[in-house]
C-alpha cells in the first residue's frame, strides 16, 4: 500500500504538533510537514471545511493520508498516537 502522508502544523511552539511529529517519527512513518501561518487565511478556511466535515473541532495538527494506490484521503485533527499506531501497520509490508 502506497500513501503520502502530510502534516499541517502551527508555527512556534505546539504541543500537540510536536508530539505528532516525535510520534511519527518513533513509528517511522515518512511525512511531509506543512507549517500553517496565521496569515494564511485560505489554508485555514480550509481546515476548518475539513474539520466541520469530520465533525470535529480543529486543534492542530492535522494528519493526512492518501493512498496513491485507491486515491482515497483520510485523516484527523489533534494528536492521536493510536491512529499513528495504526498507519504505521498499514505501512509494513
């Protein structure tokens, strides 16, 4: 299974941003991380789309995860080790 995983983070010093990020890198999980400014209004309008889709609040970061194989995207807001637990078994071969 073939997915790209990119990680949207707030700039400075976030919590929950950096705990995505040790923990995906302590699972070995390859990411791409976007820093999100302030001033970047459209990104974060549409963030926000997303989270209102998911139903969920959108604390930073966000993970998501296309799978080049399918095309489908997945992904969650906030630091969540158990869904990073599960990409990673995705990823073994």
């Amino acid at each position: 299974m073939s997915k790209l995983v990119t990680l949207y983070t707030k700039p400075g010093s976030c919590g929950q941003c950096t705990a995505t990020i040790r923990a995906l890198n302590k699972a070995k999980v390859p990411f791409q991380e976007i820093v999100v400014n302030p001033s970047d209004k459209e990104s974060i309008d549409e963030l926000k789309r997303i989270a209102k889709e998911l139903g969920e609040a959108a604390p930073m970061p966000y993970v998501l995860v296309l799978d080049r194989d399918t095309e489908d995207i997945t992904g969650w807001f906030g630091f969540q080790p158990d869904k990073i637990k599960d990409l990673k078994k995705e990823l073994q071969p």
